[in-house]
C-alpha cells in the first residue's frame, strides 16, 4: 500500500495521499486493524489516534442521507496495483544481476506464504524471473491459517518451509508472515535464516554495499550478532528497543543526527532499508537474497544458495535460546492501584539493583529497554512487552546447564512478586 503513495503512474491514479491496509497479520482473524501509509512511510500511534478520533467524530455527525451518499460507489476506482507492485520487485533483481531477464533460470526457490498474502510471490515474481517453484506451499489466503500460523519466528512455520525445501532438493525456500512485512529463508541443506541468522545476513548484504555503516536491530538479538556486525564485518550494532516502528524510526533518527544507518531489522523478521524508503517490506528483503543468488550465477559461481550460507558461516549461534513470557495478573492485589506497567517497571528496578549489587551480573553497558545483563556465559533480557502484560524473558547460553542457571537468577529476584505467573519460567529450572 506505501508504494502507491510513492509511485508515478497516472494511470493507476498514482501517487495517492493515502492508502489503508487492513490486516490483523499473523494474528487471529478477529484481531484485524488498520496500517495507515503516507508518502513518509507507516504512520504512528499519535497520528492514529488523531485520525481515528477525528473518523468518530465526522460518523458521529453523519445523517443517513450522507451515510448513502458516501456508499455511491461511482467515484471508487478499481486499479491492479499489486502487479505495479511486483514487477518493481522484479525490475529490482533483474538490475542487481546484471539486466538478464531471466536471472534465476535453473534456480529452484520455494514459497511458504502460511495462507497470508503472500502467494502472489511465487507467479508475479519468482516466475518470471525464470525460477522454477515446484513444492511451494499454503499459496491460497485463509484468515483461519489452516497449515500453520504465517510468521518467520514461529518454530512449525519454519519447519513446514524446511520441510519443503528438503523433500524437494530446493535452493531455498522463502517463508512469509500475512501480510508480508516480515519474511525469512532456509537454505538448501535446510539451514533456517531467521531471526538472528536472517539480520546477520540481510546486515552483510548490506554492509558489503555500505562499508561501516550503521544496522539497527531490537533489543532481543544476540550477542553473537554484535559480535559478527562489529568484528567480522566491520559495521557498527545498535542494539535498540523492540517494536519495528522503534527500530525503524532509530534508523531514520541516527541519519538525521549525522550516523549513517542504511538497515533498521528486528529478530521478528521486519526488516527495513533505506534504499527502499524504510519501508519494512518482507518482499524487498528476499529480493536482496535473489539478487545475491543471480549475480553469483551470472558471475560463473554456480547456482544454489551456498552463495548466502557462506555469508554468515562466521556468525555464532548460542547453543541454547529460550523467550520465555512471564504474565502479569492485572486483577492481582499486589498490584495495588497501580497499571501492569508500573507493576513490571517495580520488577525490573528490582531486577537492576540486585544485578548491580552482584559481581557474577554484568549489566550491559549500553541498554535502551528492560534489564540486560550477561552471567554463565551467556545472556539474559528481561524487559515490559510492547503491548500485553507480560515480561518477556529473552535467555541465551552455551549450555542447557547455563541457562538454567540463568532462569535461576532471574527466578530468585522475580519470585516473591504474586502477580506473575512463573510456571513458564518454572519449567527452565
Ligand atoms: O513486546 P512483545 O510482546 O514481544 O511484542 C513485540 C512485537 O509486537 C508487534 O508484534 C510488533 O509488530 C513487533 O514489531 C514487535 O516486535
């Protein structure tokens, strides 16, 4: 929808002021909402509850007759943008291969689009580009996610995409959520490149094009992703907060103040470029993996997905991760008069003091949201959730052993708080 308010076609009626989206993305069929685009990008939380207040109040004051009036459809304008859409996306991988027409001729990629939107891949993009897509999968949209639930993080989507590669000697498959503003792959020999495996790659992408630049990312990934940006491929990790729109909106701040910053991703699979108007597109971000593939093809260096894997064959993977999701009973007493909010902030200021007073809890030096600390060799990030009254718990360590010792640390502190419900984190100790 952005793109129709950034593109010139006449035709189309194009550029418009404003598009809507409606989408409830990987989340049940009943939890639909509206993304509002300007030619500036996805608007935010005051300029919705500006418009959506102002939309109250002008309904409010309808009559019937404006009501009838407003549903003469004669002014409605049916226009196929989506192909618009899908060949600026080919039009993007046939320049990064050198101008072929048909650069991904002997490559087979399968698509896993969950029943989201995202089908539309596989016959407007994939295809034409000379691809061969047998075994892709859930192509048809389906709000009641029959196959399973459209969203790059979830453990069966990665494994249903994995699968299919697999069972069908594929160079790659591509996984998206519903509405395609996240998105993640799996190489030939079933290797998932997801969350941190997905930033580590999109990041040396990009910091092959962009030397020293900048990669935003939420504050949930890795140390080993810091260590790979930083040391490995020379670029500079801002770890910053969860929430796409924060981690986007970091990137285009870091630019206005003078660091340069071309990638804002977040471990959730939203990814967005500067070279792509920070549009968090997850279509955009597979376009820059066709075109690595193309270009290492039509230079002589083979066909499959090697080209990719080898980019982050350096990248250090914890042995064992675990978000666990701590709930907050909001009808509880021990909550007093105050929110969920100032319940779990209580807990984390906690959570700080008892880190600081601890010689064996690191807290990290630079931390933009919750309480990060690293102990038993790994890690741990216990912080507010965006929008539900839960403290998500982030652990990585080298070891089972490890990491429940750190559930143990964050058990000892968190234990004598009622309202939270700890048989999640119980089941780690
Ligand atoms: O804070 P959490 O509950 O983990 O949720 C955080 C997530 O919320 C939404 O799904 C946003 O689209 C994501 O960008 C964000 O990462």
């Amino acid at each position: 929808m952005f793109y129709s308010t950034v593109t010139d076609r006449e035709d189309m009626f194009c550029p418009v002021d404003g598009s809507i989206m409606i989408t409830a993305s990987h989340l049940p069929y009943n939890r639909n909402g509206f993304k509002f685009f300007t030619s500036s990008g996805g608007l935010g939380k005051a300029d919705i509850s500006n418009i959506l207040s102002r939309a109250a109040d002008i309904y409010a004051r309808l009559s019937n007759e404006s009501v009838q009036a407003s549903a003469d459809s004669s002014s409605i304008k049916k226009v196929p943008f989506m192909d618009e859409y899908a060949s600026s996306l080919v039009e993007a991988v046939r320049k990064g291969a050198g101008g072929l027409e048909r650069p991904l001729e002997g490559f087979h990629i399968i698509v896993d689009a969950g029943n989201g939107a995202g089908g539309f891949f596989l016959g407007k993009v994939l295809v034409p580009l000379g691809a061969s897509t047998s075994g892709s999968q859930f192509l048809e949209p389906d709000g009641m996610f029959p196959n399973h639930i459209p969203n790059p993080e979830d453990k069966e989507a990665m494994a249903a995409v994995k699968k299919a590669v697999l069972d069908n000697g594929a160079d790659l498959g591509i996984i998206f959520d519903t509405d395609v503003d996240r998105a993640a792959a799996v190489d030939s020999n079933g290797n998932e490149m997801n969350r941190n495996g997905l930033i580590a790659l999109i990041a040396a992408i990009i910091l092959a094009e962009h030397p020293g630049t900048t990669i935003v990312t939420d504050s949930v990934t890795s140390d080993g992703l810091t260590d790979f940006i930083e040391n490995k491929l020379g670029g500079k990790h801002h770890r910053f907060k969860r929430g796409y729109k924060n981690v986007i909106d970091e990137g285009i701040r870091l630019n206005s103040v003078g660091q340069e910053c071309h990638l804002a991703i977040e471990t959730s699979g939203h990814g967005a470029l500067k070279e792509n108007l920070w549009l968090d597109d997850g279509a955009y971000l597979m376009v820059k993996l066709l075109i690595k593939m193309a270009a290492a093809k039509a230079a002589g260096e083979g066909i499959g997905s090697k080209v990719l894997t080898d980019l982050i064959q350096d990248l250090q993977e914890a042995e064992v991760s675990a978000e666990i999701r701590l709930k907050i009973d909001q009808n509880h007493s021990d909550l007093g008069s105050g929110s969920f909010r100032d319940y779990g902030e209580r807990i984390l200021k906690h959570l700080e003091s008892v880190t600081d007073s601890d010689p064996n809890l690191k807290k990290a030096p630079v931390n933009y949201e919750g309480v990060r600390v690293s102990a038993h060799g790994g890690w741990f990030l216990l912080r507010l959730s965006l929008h539900d009254p839960v403290l998500p718990l982030n652990i990585e360590g080298p070891s089972k052993a490890a990491v429940q010792k750190i559930a143990g640390v964050v058990h000892s502190v968190v234990k004598d708080y009622k309202a939270l419900d700890l048989k999640a984190l119980e089941k780690y100790l």
